[in-house]
C-alpha cells in the first residue's frame, strides 16, 4: 500500500486523502438523529441524564430541540426531525391522522401543578384545577401564561374552557409566549400564578415567592408519547435509527432510566409503556 502511494503524483496523493476525510465526514455527519421535544423534557434536565445512556446503547447521537409541542409537531411536519416526543395526546393523533407520523408510543407521564404567590391572593389552595381558575379570574390575580402552543399551553386552555373562561384575557392574564422556564421567572418576577409541568418545576431555582398551591387533581395528568416521523413524507428522514431511538426508550433499559431520573430525590417522569 505505502509503494502504490509513493508512485502516486503529490496532486492525485492530496485528492485522494481529500477524498477519503470528505467521505469520512459525511459518515460522521449522519451518525446522529434529530428529536423536536418539548422545553418540559430538556429543562427539566431528563435529556441531558437520558441521552449519554441512549449513546451508549445505541452508539450514534441523539440530538433535541427543545420547543413547544406545536412547533415540535411542526417540524416534524416539515421533515426538519426524525423523531417526535411530545405531550398533546389531541394534536400528536392529529399528526398521525395527516400521515406525518408512522406509530404513537405512549412513553411516560408525570402531572401539572398551579404555582403562585405563598400569600395565595387569589385563594386557590388545593386540589381542584378548574375551581382555582376561576378564583384567579375573578380576582384578576395575576396569571402567566406560555402561550406558545405547547402541550403545556393547549392543557391551559383546555382546564380555563372547562372552567367556563374561554378565552381568558384582561390585564392580569400575561402571555409570555415563550416556555417553560421563562415563563415561571415571568410569574417569580410579578408574584403571579402560573401553570407548570412538575418537572420543569422541580429544576427550576428561581422561585421567588412561588409555591405549589394546586395539585393533585386527576385532569392535571401529562402524557408523553413519542413517534417516527413518517418517511413516506420526507424520504431523508433516518427512520432506522429513529426507530431504534424509540424502540430503546420503550424497552426496559430505556425505561428504567427514565425512572432513575430524580431531583432531590423525587422522580421527575413515571414510565408507562405497555406492549
């Protein structure tokens, strides 16, 4: 090998290694797959302790981006990811019903909760969802909303619809169109209520005067399911590795750690795949 190289011209010797790094590259470049998720899942910190496990078990990277649910399904729309993992049941059995996604895999849940100032101005403590927004409405207490079309924002409508205010709006409703985390430092600065997902509240450190004043109520459940984006739809998407990806999330390995993921040590997400 090392004399047919020697008898190579300087220029054909370069274009040949040139050839050889470039082909390398772009081997590299398509060893990861794209993931549109939710803010819930990367501010909470579960990505940044389940994806070193995903490598290892799967050897290629997984990359996310984190956005509301609505732009996560939209980019799976656009073929602008591989994967889906998201938390609106109604809008992720829409996506399949358009033929943007292949399967829904129902992966794991945990639940809302209604934060707000520890003086509770609005009277909300307790357990009922739909009776402490009403109590905010009718005080005009200070409410912040993410109104970004996430999963967390289309479950808000969902609980002020059933509590007879659809749409909410005045002053007091503030909406931050932005996600989870900077939603809760808008709500930390105004001494405002806000509706979170118990996770992102969990990690998050700049509370302020905020505590949990609502919990417990069985409308609060949060589901999270995952799917292919379909490639009949965008040929380019990488479907055999963003199947693996999937198929190890739900697979008791991928499962479990899910689970093993706490802060302080209370678990963030509960994983409830059934085959």
């Amino acid at each position: 090998m090392v004399r047919f190289l020697s008898r190579l011209s300087p220029s054909r010797l370069a274009a040949s290694f040139a050839a050889a790094l470039l082909f390398a590259l772009s081997a590299q470049a398509q060893d990861f797959i794209t993931v549109a998720s939710t803010t819930s899942t990367e501010q909470s910190g579960l990505f940044k302790h389940l994806l070193p496990e995903a490598k290892k078990a799967l050897g290629f990277d997984v990359r996310v981006v984190a956005v509301g649910t609505g732009q996560a399904l939209d980019m799976g729309r656009k073929g602008d990811a591989d994967v889906v993992f998201v938390h609106d049941k109604v809008a992720e059995e829409k996506f399949l019903a358009e033929g943007f996604g292949v399967k829904r895999f129902e992966v794991m849940y945990n639940d809302f909760i209604i934060v707000g100032p520890k003086a509770d101005p609005a009277g909300v403590k307790g357990k009922d969802v739909e009776a402490a927004l009403k109590k905010i409405a009718a005080a005009q207490a200070p409410f912040a909303s993410r109104a970004d079309k996430s999963g967390t924002h289309a479950a808000e409508l969902r609980y002020w619809k059933a509590a007879g205010i659809d749409p909410p709006k005045g002053p007091w409703y503030r909406e931050t169109g932005s996600g989870m985390g900077p939603t809760l430092n808008t709500a930390s600065g105004l001494n405002a209520y806000a509706l979170t997902d118990r996770g992102t509240w969990l990690s998050f450190k700049n509370r302020g005067d905020l505590v949990i004043l609502v919990e417990g109520d069985v409308k609060l459940f949060n589901q999270y399911g995952v799917m292919l984006v379909n490639p009949a739809k965008h040929a380019h998407v990488k479907k055999d590795m963003g199947q693996k990806f999937i198929d190890w999330v739900i697979s008791p390995a991928g499962q479990s750690a899910i689970a093993a993921y706490k802060i302080d040590g209370e678990q963030l997400f509960f994983p409830n795949y059934k085959p």
